[in-house]
C-alpha cells in the first residue's frame, strides 16, 4: 500500500485490487474527513498481482498524482461491463 496526498489535501491509500477477467486496478481509498470524496479506480496492465503490486512500487509521487487524476468512480463501468 502507498499514500498521497492530492493538490486539497486529501490523503489517499493506493493498492491493487484485483478485478474481474484478470484485470488489475489501483484503486484509490480516501482519508477521513468529510470533504474527503469517493473511492475511485485505475486499471492497469499487469499479468499478475506481484507484477501489479511491483507496478505500483515503482511509481514515484508524480506518477501516482496522475494516475489519481485519470482515475474513474469506484463504481463505473467500462464498457466491457467491469
């Protein structure tokens, strides 16, 4: 798990989560507090956890800031229906 904090100050954790048809996602969990916003989800190409999960590692805080910015709701769809 790693964390940032976004241009309002929110604090995010960052992990993998694995999805459906072997897709692997960063998925983005706000801090507390009430300003906080919603869970949100990146996919990105691994073939594996342990290749996700070393995707992420090697992400320098740049890096995750953009991927946060690309990021969709939690609880949308592609358009493959995941």
């Amino acid at each position: 798990m790693r964390w940032l904090s976004d241009s309002n100050g929110i604090q995010w954790s960052v992990d993998v989560l694995f999805g459906s048809y072997g897709t692997y996602y960063l998925m983005f969990s706000p801090g507390p507090g009430e300003h906080s916003g919603q869970p949100r989800k990146l996919a990105i190409a691994a073939d594996s956890q342990r290749e996700a999960a070393a995707a992420l590692e090697a992400m320098d805080e740049a890096a995750l800031v953009a991927a946060l910015a690309d990021s969709t709701d939690f609880n949308e769809t592609s358009p493959l229906g995941f």
